[in-house]
C-alpha cells in the first residue's frame, strides 16, 4: 500500500493525543493500542522514506548483429 505524508500525520496525531481512532482519506482505522499505532506509524515512515524499488527502473539493454553490404 502506498502511504502518504498526510496517513503520516494522521497517526502522529493520534499518538500525540492518544487516540486510537485515525482516518486516512475515505476509511477509518481503529487500532488495538497505542503499540500497535506506534508500529503502524513506522511502516508508514519506512516505506515514505524508502528509496524507489529498482523494480520500477529496469534497464533494458538491446544488441544488433548486423553484416556489411548486401551479397553473401
């Protein structure tokens, strides 16, 4: 899942005031404990921070054989 910086705030918000409730866009989360919001708060700061996959960036590499002139 792709998070953003504002499903970041979110939930930081929600540890500050101690809530457990968070919404994120158009869904509302309810989380056990404050532990479990913690660990949500760092794969969302992991995967914000993470560099882009090299998946994404595959390098393509394409070889010619080719013969001078036209006969044999």
């Amino acid at each position: 899942m792709a998070f953003s910086a504002a499903d970041l705030v979110a939930v930081e918000t929600a540890i500050k005031s101690g809530e457990l409730r968070v919404q994120y866009n158009d869904k509302m989360v309810v989380y056990r404990s404050i532990a479990e919001l913690l660990s949500a708060r760092d794969l969302i700061r992991s995967e914000i921070n993470a560099p882009a996959s090299s998946s994404s960036r595959i390098a393509k590499q394409v070889r010619f054989a080719t013969k001078t002139g036209f006969g044999t």
